[in-house]
C-alpha cells in the first residue's frame, strides 16, 4: 500500500524499472509507523522489518538483503529525504507537505471506495452464512452476533470487489416442527400470530414442550418415555417430510413467511442484508437423495443398537460416527446441511464458502467437512481451517423484558434508554426525528461493543458500556462523524472546492491525522487477512481521538483563506475515512446527534 501512495505522486518514479521491481518485492514490508499524540512532524513516518523481508519473500537473491544500506539504496527512487537504521529496522522519512498532498489527494478522489483498491487481485464469488434463526425460538445471543459479524465479513469483501452471495439459512424444519402443528392446534391464535408472530409461535412452543415434560414426568418409574404428545410429533415430522402431511405442510408454510416477514424488519433496523433467505425444509428432498447416493457409495453405515445411519470421519485426534439418518429413516440438521452446500455451488458456482456460527458447533462442521471430503467434493480442499468463521458467546444478554431474548426487543430497549439519555442531558442539542437518531444510537452501540472483541473473545454483555457517551463505543463515533458534518457545513469556505496547498499544514495535529487517515488501507487489509473486525473498530477509535485534537486546534471558520481551504480539506478526508469504516461494520453514520 505504501509504495503505491509513493509512486502515484512521482511520474519519473513510476516509471521506473527498478521501482517496479522494488514494489513486487518489498510493497508488503513496508509499514507505516504507529500514530500517536507524541509522534513528532521530523520522526520517520515508515518501516520496513529486514528479517520480515528475508522470511516472507524466499528465493529472491539474498544478496540484495546482506545488508540494511543495500535496502535504503533500493529506495533510493522514491521522494525519500532520509532513512535511518534501528534494532533491525529501515525506517525513513518523507517530507510531510510532499506525502499529505498524496495522501489527501487520494481520499479526495475516491471518496467513499477510498481504501479498497488494490487490495486483491483476483475477484472472487464467496458465499456467506450468517445469522439463521430458528423460528419459534427466540433469537439468542449467537444469532445476533452471526448476523453482525457475518454482515462485516459480507461487507469487507464487497468492498475489495468480490461478489458475494449472502445467505439466512433459517432452522425451519425437524422435530420441533410436529411439536409446534399441535401446539398451535391446541394453544395458538391466528390473531396473535399476525399481531406477533415470532413470539407468539415461542409461547406455543414452550406450552406444548411442558406438555411433553408431565408426559415424560408421568411415564413411569425410569421416566425415559416421552409420552404420546412426542411420539405424534415424530410422526407428523415424518409425513411432512414425504410430503404426506398438506395440512401441517400448510401450516407450516404460513408459520415461516410471517416469520421471514418479521425478520426483514429487524434486520433492516441493524443494516444487515441478505441476498436470499433460505431454510433447511428446502433440502428435505435432497437430503433423502443424499441418503440413497450414500448407500449407493457405500459409506452410509447403520449402528446395530440404535438404527441410526452414519459415516465415519477421520479426525487428526480420534474417529467421529457423523450420524445423518433417524432410525426411523429421516433426515438430520447436518444432513440437510450437506445437501444445501452441494445444492448452493451447482447455482453459485462459488469459489469460497463461509459459515459464521458459534464456536460451540466447531464439531459439527468438521464433519461437514469430512464428508464432504468423503464425497471427494473438489472444492473443499482449498478452504484449511476456515470453512466456520467461529465467535465466542456472549453472556448476561437480556431485557426488561426477560430472559427469552427477541432480537426487536434488544433494538428497542437500545432506543429507549437512548431516548432517555438524551433528554437527560440539557447541553443536548434539539434533533429533528429523535427517535430514528437514537434508533442509529442504539444500533451503532450494539454493532461496536460486538465488533471490538476479537471474534472468539467471550464477554459480558453491559447496557452501561454499550451506550456510553464516553470512551470507546459505537456513540463517540457518531459523534465525532456529526462534529465533522457542521464544521464543514458551517466552515464559510467552499466546501466543494479542492484547490489547497498542503506547505498551510504544519501543525503536528494536522500531520498526525492525515498520516492516520492514510493507514486505513492497511487497516482494511489486516481485517481481510483475519476476518477480525476488532482491527478496524480500534482504528476508527484512534481516528476520532485524532479528529477531536485537531477540532480542537486547528480552526476553519474565520482562518485566512489558504490556511481555511487545507485545513477544510483534512477534516472532508477525515470525515470520508470515518464515514467508510463505519460503513464497512454495517453503521449508518449521522450528519446531526
């Protein structure tokens, strides 16, 4: 990233053979120096690790590397005014007027994909699984942070320029859904369901599972039989999946669009999309046909005591029986699973896949995995290890409300205590359309406070911590996103003009900011290279601790007119920065709050 900065300011230097070459060598070493407050307008502003270079780059002749002064030479092309040499390091300087008339060129002219090119080479289509509920249960703390990290994960490799393919594969099919035919048939209301349907349908299913716990209760001394009410279950389960059962088929059928209905809704609030909303009740037909390629490969092996069909895995630690098949001949999740991964490449024709779910079901996909590996599935050997995106839990996730936590009801309690915050505080400026600012809020805290953990950190969830004012969260970006939006909407100088001169900006406020802004590139690119969105929201929070310095110390309004426009022009890449890292985690940045 560096280096193309460099040369993209220097017509001699892109021309140059020797700087062509130095970029296929050494583009991927060259770092930029960590901005702080104490960082000086005379410190080095790059890096470049000798011993990263000799690892990461075999068979290029060593000789080029005996030295550290054989590097500086090397560099030698670019507008470098000097290097120096520490601990390991080439570290080297370029006049600060020359590189933030770059760097601010650049962000000026690519707007709102500043950040984004070049990063790949070869665009991919990726398909990524996120979220996927289960109907008539409540939406747990796992569902929510899928569907924020797999939208993170969806956004960033759109943003680079794959295509990707976004996927809600909801759990609308198996045993429960015998459970929840009779339970509505017995304790349901379609007035309720329409009013309400996710939990009225959760009402009916906890109703009719207490049913089948007296039953169990009542079953006699070793209280191991589930009773009639289970039993019914399985078989109604069993008709519909031969397609026998068009009442419960029916049923069912309303059950899931109403759902689907509702889901967008929520989904919409929290800025995540989906290219298509898929269920495992679409591979019920598959899966029975998988079955049958099973038995015919002969891999389909059947447990002498329980019934069950099975394939044995081979683990590096142990063997795993991956049981596919019920006694009673239907299908299991990870059966419908298989089926669905196999079904989705014949229509994607994707080149990578992503499930991002819980760290809990890592067993589960290695034996997706394995038998797909059985299958002699191609495409499955590119993926090593990353085939499950895995996340931690979150704890002490509730509401008012409850425990039995629903997705509107986070968002909701979100916005209100928001609310409740803002006409709290009398330095509080009036906002037109309140509740949706705080809605965005609510949203933006939510999406931040999952986002800053390192995906397979657990932690406490804190409603204090989420929407604080102060610190490190979602509305101290948003704040800082506002500020922008009225200094230049009140700086009194033409804001669509981008004549300036960078010798106005000489201010180590200004010069830290701008060097920030250019790091957001790398930033990107370390949050590719791990699928980690932590990197990015801990460089957003630096990037406002900078911002409000130089709020602070470098005025617009009332400036003379060369020092105005340059500073304008930091502050716009500022904002345009900001604006596309907020973006990128699935935040709606707010011009007023």
């Amino acid at each position: 990233m560096v280096i193309k900065f460099l040369r993209s300011g220097n017509k001699e230097v892109t021309q140059s053979g020797r700087t062509e070459a130095l970029e296929d060598i050494l583009t991927a070493n060259i770092k930029y120096r960590l901005v702080t407050k104490k960082t000086r307008l005379q410190d080095p502003q790059f890096y470049i690790s000798v011993s990263d270079v000799k690892e990461t780059i075999p068979g290029l002749n060593q000789t080029l590397f005996s030295d550290n002064q054989a590097i500086s030479q090397e560099l030698h092309p670019l507008p470098i005014d000097y290097t120096d040499e520490t601990n390991g390091r080439i570290n080297f300087f370029i006049k600060p007027c020359y590189l933030c008339n770059i760097i601010l060129k650049k962000v000026l002219s690519e707007g709102d994909t500043y950040g984004y090119h070049g990063i790949i080479k070869d665009k991919q289509t990726i398909l990524v699984e996120y979220s996927s509920p289960n109907i008539a249960k409540p939406f747990h703390a796992g569902h929510l942070r899928s569907a924020i990290i797999g939208n993170f994960i969806s956004n960033l490799y759109e943003a680079v320029g794959h295509k990707v393919i976004r996927i809600n594969y909801l759990g609308d099919w198996g045993t429960q859904y015998g459970l929840l035919a009779q339970g509505f048939n017995k304790y349901g209301n379609k007035e309720d369901l329409n009013k309400d349907p996710m939990k009225h349908l959760y009402m009916v299913y906890v109703k009719i599972n207490e049913d089948v716990s007296k039953e169990q209760q009542n079953s006699g001394p070793d209280k191991h039989e589930k009773g009639e009410t289970h039993r019914k279950s399985l078989e109604i389960f069993r008709n519909m999946e031969q397609g026998t059962a068009s009442e419960d088929l029916q049923l069912w059928k309303h059950f899931r669009d109403i759902s689907i209905e509702k889901y967008r809704e929520v989904y919409e609030r929290l800025n995540i999309k989906f290219t298509d909303y898929e269920g495992e009740s679409m591979y019920s037909k598959k899966s029975l046909e998988l079955i049958e390629e099973l038995k015919q490969r002969d891999l389909l092996h059947i447990d002498d005591t329980t019934g069950k069909g099975y394939i044995d895995i081979e683990d590096e630690k142990d063997n795993i029986k991956a049981v596919v098949q019920k006694s009673d001949g239907s299908t299991l999740y990870l059966t419908r699973d298989i089926a669905a991964v196999l079904d989705r490449h014949k229509r994607y024709n994707f080149d990578r896949t992503h499930y991002v779910v819980e760290d809990g079901q890592d067993l589960h996909f290695k034996m997706l995995k394995g038998i797909l590996q059985k299958l002699s599935v191609p495409w499955i050997q590119r993926y090593g290890d990353q085939i499950h995106i895995r996340f931690g839990r979150i704890s002490n996730l509730s509401t008012r409300k409850g425990k039995a936590v629903f997705l509107d009801d986070i968002l909701n309690e979100a916005k209100e205590r928001i609310i409740k915050t803002i006409h709290s505080k009398q330095t509080s400026k009036e906002v037109d359309s309140t509740e949706t600012v705080a809605d965005i809020l609510g949203v933006s805290s939510i999406i931040v406070q999952d986002l800053k953990e390192k995906r397979l950190n657990t932690y406490k969830f804190s409603w204090d911590k989420v929407l604080s004012f102060k610190g490190d969260s979602g509305i101290v970006l948003q704040y800082a996103h506002a500020r922008l939006c009225s200094l230049i909407d009140q700086c009194g100088c033409d804001i669509h003009s981008i004549d300036f001169d960078t010798k106005y900006l000489t201010e180590p406020e200004a010069i830290q900011l701008i060097l920030h802004i250019a790091s957001y590139e790398d930033t990107v690119d370390k949050c590719l290279t791990s699928l980690e969105a932590c990197h990015l929201v801990h460089y957003l929070f630096s990037l406002s601790k900078f911002i409000s310095v130089a709020h602070r110390n470098l005025k617009v309004k009332d400036q003379p007119k060369e020092i105005a426009q340059a500073r304008l022009q930091v502050f716009k890449c500022a904002k345009t920065t900001l604006a596309n890292g907020m973006t990128l985690l699935g935040i709606t940045p707010l011009d007023k709050m």
